[in-house]
C-alpha cells in the first residue's frame, strides 16, 4: 500500500484502528532491517494496539457466561449426555423457568425473609441459560454443526 493509499483510508478510520494499522503497516515494512530490540518495540505496539481495539466484555456478562458452562459441566456429570427427543428439552427447559419464575416471586413479592434476595433467582436463571444451551448443543451435535470453528 503506498504512503498517499494509507493516509487516505486511516482518515477515515477511528483513532484506535488508525494506531493499529500503522503499527502492522511499520512491523510488515521495519521488520527485516530491524534489530531484535526494535522486532519486540514493533511487536509491542502491534499488541498494544490490538488490545485497544479489541471489545471489551462486561465483567459481568464473564462472570454469567462462566457460571452457565460451569451449570452445562454439572449437569452433563450428573445425567450425561443425554438422547432425548427435543420436546422432552423443551419440557425440561419449561420446568426450569417455571422455577426461576418461582424463585423471582420470592425474591419480589412473597416473604419478608426473601424479598430483596436475589441469589436464588440468580441461581435459577443460569440452570434456564444451561438448559438452553443444552438445546443448543443437542442440535449442533445432530446437525455436525459442533464440529466447526
């Protein structure tokens, strides 16, 4: 790409995506002369670069995604994989709302000792999450479609 080719289109691009293009365009042009000092500075800002414009996940959304596979862990180590017609998943699944919806009228409306407590519901609605991926999963191992990246 020619000096004018880059400045043109990294002026349109926003300022994290601009630093990392031109910190690969300096590694892809710098690298065979430079020393192994200057590789691992060329390698840094490349990283560095890469690190601003990757998105950031909410601490939160991990915390909930990590508890929804450490559920889908437990349940296959307690019942195994199971082969079961999907109607059967989807009562499975039912029931399993049916108790979050339980736990959520606890925690809102039923007892002074659980209103405002929310740890069971919480607990509930990542058994929902797990079983939902569990469908997931049963449909993706039907389909082949587990065996792709």
């Amino acid at each position: 790409m020619t000096d004018n080719a880059l400045t043109s289109l990294l002026r349109h691009l926003p300022r994290d995506m601009r630093a990392l293009i031109t910190a690969v365009d300096a590694l892809r042009n710098g690298w065979d002369d430079a020393d192994n000092e200057t590789r691992y500075q060329m390698w840094s800002a490349v990283e560095d670069a890469s690190e601003a414009v990757r998105p950031s996940i909410d601490p939160a959304l991990k915390r909930a995604l990590a508890d929804v596979a450490a559920e889908r862990v437990r349940q296959d180590e307690k019942w195994s994989v199971q082969d079961i017609h999907d109607y059967e998943r989807i009562s499975i699944l039912t029931e399993e709302v049916g108790e979050l919806a339980k736990a959520t009228n606890e925690a809102n409306f039923i007892s002074s000792a659980t209103r405002g407590d929310r740890t069971h519901m919480r607990e509930e609605a990542v058994q929902v999450a797990a079983v939902a991926v569990d469908i997931i999963q049963s449909i993706d191992r039907r389909t082949g479609a587990g065996n792709q990246p």
